[in-house]
C-alpha cells in the first residue's frame, strides 16, 4: 500500500512540475511567434495595441493564451497563434514572459 502511494505522488509531482513550465523552452518558441509583436522578452511591443508581456503573472498568461485558443477573446492575430500552441507551449511561453523584467510595476 505504500508503494502505491509513493508512486501515485511521484506521479503527481512530476505532472505539477511539468505544468510550471519551462521558461527555456518557452524563450525559443516565444523567438520564433511572439517576438516580432511583443519584442523578445515581451517588454518592447511594436504597437500601442499590443500588450507588454514582461513581468505578467505566469497564470493570467497561460488564461489568456487559452481563452484566445478557445475564443473567448476575440483577436484574430493571437486567435491564430494560440491554436497552433500546445498546453505545455503555453505553460513554457508563461514561464519566459513571467520571469523576464518589466518597467510596468516593481520588480522584487
């Protein structure tokens, strides 16, 4: 019986882990889709219209990334990108932008 539930925690740990994201990985997808709108780190937008996405929480961006995915925002640009991302591309873009400096609030 407590093998299983070694196991069934190791489990558990590792899927939490995974879902944190990976701010690496998430830098070089970031590199290749967000950057020519957001900059890349997400601090230099190319437009006014366009959000910067440094320094925001890690849970608000992978929310947004999946409400553009779902239509639940209605962006047509970002619509098209998030559906081509996958949950864990969304967990690791969160990860790059939340860690990344940001002049719109204090950074700790």
């Amino acid at each position: 019986m407590n093998r299983i539930l070694v196991i069934v925690a190791a489990l558990a740990f590792a899927g939490a882990a995974q879902a944190a994201g990976n701010a690496e990985a998430g830098k070089t997808k970031a590199a290749q889709i967000c950057a020519a709108c957001h900059g890349p780190e997400g601090n230099k937008p190319t437009a006014p219209e366009n959000p910067i996405l440094a320094g925001q929480h890690q849970d608000y961006l992978v929310k947004a990334l999946k409400d553009y995915k779902a239509g639940k925002r209605n962006n047509p640009i970002m619509k098209g990108f998030a559906a081509t991302l996958s949950n864990q591309d969304m967990q690791d873009l969160a990860a790059w932008f939340a860690s990344q400096k940001s002049n719109l609030h204090f950074q700790r």
